[in-house]
C-alpha cells in the first residue's frame, strides 16, 4: 500500500489537466490513468490524458507543490432545514462567501420585478388595500396620478421569465440560463480564489449532472436531514403572525372604505 501511494502523482487521484485549467479537484478515472516518470496521473476524461501527455510538464509541479484549490460547499436540504443559518455560521467561520441560490435568483429580477417572487411572498403583496377609482378622490393617502404607475409592466428576456417560473412554479432552469449563473463562481474572482458555501444548489438530479458535466465539483456536499415535527414548530409560528397580520390589515381597509363610501354620500 506504501508502495502505491508514492507512486501516485502530484495531484493524487485528482485529474491534473482539471486542477490546472478548471481550478477544480475533479476525481479521475483507473481507466483514464497514465504514467509519467515513474508516477501514475489519472485523468477525468481521455481527452484530458492525451492533453497532458503531449505536454507533461506544463501539469506537474517544478519547485513548488501545486497549489490546492479552496473550499467549496454545497449545502442542502428541504425548505426549513436551517440551510441558511448553518451556511452563514459555516461561512464566517471559514472565511468563504456565502451564496444562497434561491436570493441570488431573486436579485437578478429585482431590477424589473421590484419586489421578491414566489408562493411565500405573493401572500404578502396581496393587493386588498387598493383604493377603488371611484372613492380615489375622497381619499387622501393615494392620488389618481399613482394609479397609472403601478399598472406599467416590464418586460422580462427570455432568461428572466426562466428564472421567474423556477421561482413561481418550482420549473427548472435550462442549462443555457445555468451556463451564465453556476460556472462564475468556480472560475471568476473573487469566488476563485477565496471559495464559497452554497446553499440550496443542486436541488435536483438534472442540475447535479450539470454541475458534473461541467467539471464544476465542490469538495464537500452536506445534507441537513431534519423530522417535519421539527420544520413544522419553526416555520409554522411566523407564517401564523403573517396570517393574523393580514386578517387585520384586511379588516382595517374595510372599515377605511366604509368611511370613504359615507363620505360621498355626504
């Protein structure tokens, strides 16, 4: 066993094309394996070994070992596991950045949207305290020169009604919108160098195998496993409070349109 493990290259049994152009520790392959000077590499991909062995040494280390990429997570589990509170302790801990997949999703749109989207926060833009046409004049909070405002829509690019449905809908996003949102933080700086904590991606087998296809391979994945009891006391007790919020914003309007509809039959 001693035997073997000195035999091993640079890179142990990571490609070393991929460590070298990718920054990844993508996992090779005994099928893919190769020997140079005494030591064996295993690659990714067979092209990735036909690459190396026309130019050995551009993938090997000279006087200095090769330099190991940093940290990168993914962290997942179900809506109400704590993703987002253990990344963010995990995240100042380790000095990484953390990205959560679903708010990133919601800062791309903002620009157009101008608010958050999604089942949990269509329940909060509800729009029952609107002012009918007919009793705007005899209301002084809203003018009818607003009105207009609120009723222009934006139109979104093909890319922005993808990422729109993935949050309404749960669709999933097509690898071209992927291609311009995923791969940036293994190969664009600051990610690249300082490494990141990525919280709810992937979420599914599709976009696992996206991220495998592309040589994007985080280091470690962590799945919160949590009983529903659990999930149930902690989310249950604030979308309560939203409720009951909303029963009385809903009962103060219709006492606001009573009195607005006595004042013009006065």
């Amino acid at each position: 066993i001693m035997q073997k493990k000195r035999l091993m290259g640079d890179t142990k049994h990571f490609c070393p094309v991929s460590l070298k152009e990718n920054f990844v520790l993508y996992p090779g392959l005994q099928e893919h394996a190769a020997k140079y000077k005494e030591k064996i590499y295993y690659f990714a991909t067979s092209e990735y070994r036909d690459k190396f062995l026309k130019n050995p040494e551009e993938y090997v280390a000279h006087n200095e070992p090769l330099q190991a990429p940093p940290l990168r997570v993914c962290l997942l589990g179900i809506h109400g596991a704590g993703k987002t509170t253990c990344a963010r302790q995990i995240a100042d801990k380790l000095g990484i950045f953390h990205i959560q997949f679903e708010e990133y999703l919601q800062e791309l749109i903002l620009p157009k949207t101008k608010r958050k989207i999604g089942p949990s926060f269509d329940e909060d833009q509800e729009d029952d305290d609107k002012i009918p046409e007919e009793l705007e004049d005899f209301s002084q909070t809203k003018t009818k020169t607003e009105t207009p405002k609120r009723k222009q829509e934006v139109k979104l690019t093909d890319e922005e009604e993808a990422i729109k449905a993935n949050l309404t809908d749960n669709t999933e996003l097509p690898p071209e919108v992927l291609d311009k949102i995923v791969p940036d933080w293994w190969k664009k700086e600051p990610f690249r160098s300082t490494g990141f904590i990525l919280d709810g991606f992937p979420r599914t087998s599709d976009e696992a195998t996206y991220l495998s296809e592309q040589g994007l391979c985080p280091d470690v994945v962590v799945y919160i496993q949590v009983e529903e009891d659990d999930i149930l006391n902690r989310l249950f007790p604030p979308r309560l409070k939203k409720w009951k919020d909303r029963r009385h914003k809903k009962k103060e309007y219709k006492k606001k349109l009573k009195e607005l509809k006595a004042k013009k039959r006065v």
